[in-house]
C-alpha cells in the first residue's frame, strides 16, 4: 500500500496523494406522491407486504429497515418499534447487520394503522410456522 510504504519511508512521498478523485455525481430525492402511495398500500391490502409497507410509508424507514425487524424491536404494550439492524445480504445469505449510521438506529413516529398491523402479522407468522409446507422451511429469526 503507497501509503504505508511512505510513511514508513520506503518512498519519498504517496503516488496516490496526486490523483483527484472522481467528482460523486448526484442526483436528487424523489418520493411518490400521497395518491401513489395510498394506490401501493390499497393494493397491498392483507398480505405479507402489507406490514413492512405500512411501516415504510408514513415514517420513512427503509426497506432494509423494515425487513431487519424482529419481534423484540415492537413493543405493542407502549405501541412503539426501534430500528436496530438493517438486513445485508452477503454472498447470496441475508442476515441483520448493525445500522450504517448512528443516528439510523431510531424509534420512528409510528401511526396506528401502523401498528394495529403488526399484531395481526405476528397471529399470521405463527399460522404459516404450523403449515406443513412451511414447517420443515421455517427459519426462526424472530
């Protein structure tokens, strides 16, 4: 590595402290728009995708967020959830990592709808657990 071998003066100065890095490119934020995301959560309706949508669209939580929750991260008692982990996938295995950044590990303003979905998820994780065709594929992650 030219820096080490320059400050450990095997050479008279860094090569790579010349080269200017490529300038970032940015490109602005875009959000969908009220009417959008009511059409995406309608078309959701009850199904899987419904909870971790609910979630995503009113606080601004990410999909890696919503997917790395775990039932420890849901207090239904205070009607609260913390980010915690986000899910990262590493080699074709998904797996919850620690947030990128402090400030990313929050209690987000959740709303009720929010929240009135949650518990009906967890009765429904169960009942998929004790299907024979989930049975010998269920993974307990929480």
């Amino acid at each position: 590595m030219p820096d080490g071998a320059a400050r450990e003066d095997l050479l008279a100065r860094d090569p790579a402290a010349q080269v200017k890095p490529p300038a970032l490119r940015r490109t602005p934020a875009w959000f969908r728009t009220v009417p959008e995301v009511a059409a995406l959560l309608e078309a959701a309706g009850r199904t899987r995708a419904a909870p971790p949508l609910g979630l995503i669209a009113p606080t601004g939580g990410r999909r890696v967020e919503a997917l790395a929750l775990t039932w420890r991260d849901v207090d239904c008692h205070k009607r609260s959830l913390t980010i915690r982990s986000r899910q990262a996938r590493v080699a074709g295995r998904l797996f919850a990592s620690d947030p990128r950044t402090v400030r990313s590990r929050r209690t987000p303003p959740s709303s009720s709808p929010v929240l009135d979905l949650l518990p009906e998820g967890r009765v429904e994780q169960a009942r998929e657990r004790e299907r024979v065709h989930a049975a010998n594929l269920w993974s307990e992650t929480g």
